[in-house]
C-alpha cells in the first residue's frame, strides 16, 4: 500500500513524539509496546486520510494513539489502563509544550470500555464520537499481533478500517520478521 505524503509527515512526527517524549509503565510488555502504538497511530492517520479529517483532527489521533496503552499494568485484562493513560496525558501536557484536548483525554479514558460508555462520554464534542471510533477501529486494527483470528472484523465502526484490514495484518506479520 502506498502511503499518503501527508500521513508520513504526521506519522513521522507523531512517532518520533512517541519514541523520545512517551513513557511506558510496563517495559517488559510484549503485546502493548511503543511498535504497538506506532501501527495504531498509522491505521488512525490512514483512517483519517480516507475520511478527509482536518489537521487538528488528525493530531487529535496521533496523539490518542502515542498515549493510549501507556500506563498498562499487565498485557491482558487491565480495565482501568485507558484512565490512567488518559491522566499520564493530562499531567503530561500541563508540564510539556503539547496543547491538551479534551476529546483525546476522553478517547483513551473509554477506550477500554463498551462503546456505548465512549459514545455517551464523547457525544457532546466536536467530532467526538467520529474521533472515538475512529481511534477504537485503528486500535482493533493491530489486534492481528494477537493472532490470526483475533480481530472481528464485523466489529469494526468505520469503512476506511474495513479496507485497512489486509494491510494491517500484513504489516504486523512483517513486523514480526524484523
């Protein structure tokens, strides 16, 4: 798949974010890693590519995405792991030059839970909801480091995620081999 030049722009400068600016609560993690947030963040951008979002939408999702599994205590069930992620953001942006967004605060404290609970919480925003499903898809997206079956991609909330579903299970087999 050819990558639009302007999702490499955000994807290099959101990663590079994520790389020398994020922090991990579980270093030895093997399935929620900075590699994980990176494809997340990809798949967000390229969603948003296809949806045709503005620029600030789509720093929105880098930045959901640089933050989201930040603060996991465990590499499996951990309900809880958006809040804290969502909090470790705030505290971030209000000690670094990185501008807080309510809505971003809101997609990683419900990305852990049901839909319905997200949808409720960003409803009153600004592209909330759009933003929370669009970010939930991109995140299911890189299920496929948990397995070959471990994406239902009948759940998935938006078409661009649909068309992303081959690409993403092929990068992470090749991101596997390196």
């Amino acid at each position: 798949m050819k990558i639009p030049e302007a999702v490499k722009r955000d994807y290099d400068r959101w990663d590079l974010f994520l790389e020398q600016q994020v922090d991990f609560s579980l270093k030895d993690s093997e399935k929620h890693t900075k590699a994980h947030c990176a494809r997340v963040l990809l798949y967000a951008l390229l969603i948003a590519e296809k949806m045709d979002l503005s620029p600030e939408l789509r720093d929105a999702l880098g930045a959901a995405a640089v933050f989201h599994d930040s603060r996991r205590q465990d590499d499996w069930l951990d309900v809880g792991h958006g809040q804290r992620a969502a909090d470790y953001y705030k505290e971030f942006c209000r000690t670094n030059p990185l501008v807080y967004d309510e809505r971003v605060y809101q997609i990683m404290a419900y990305h852990d839970q049901e839909d319905g609970l997200g949808e409720a919480a960003l409803a009153g925003f600004e592209h909330g909801v759009l933003l929370y499903r669009i970010f939930k898809d991109a995140d299911a997206l890189d299920r496929y480091r948990l397995g070959e079956n471990a994406l239902d991609e009948a759940m998935l909330r938006t078409a661009p995620a649909h068309n992303l579903a081959d690409f993403a299970r092929c990068l992470v087999a090749e991101s596997a081999h390196t």
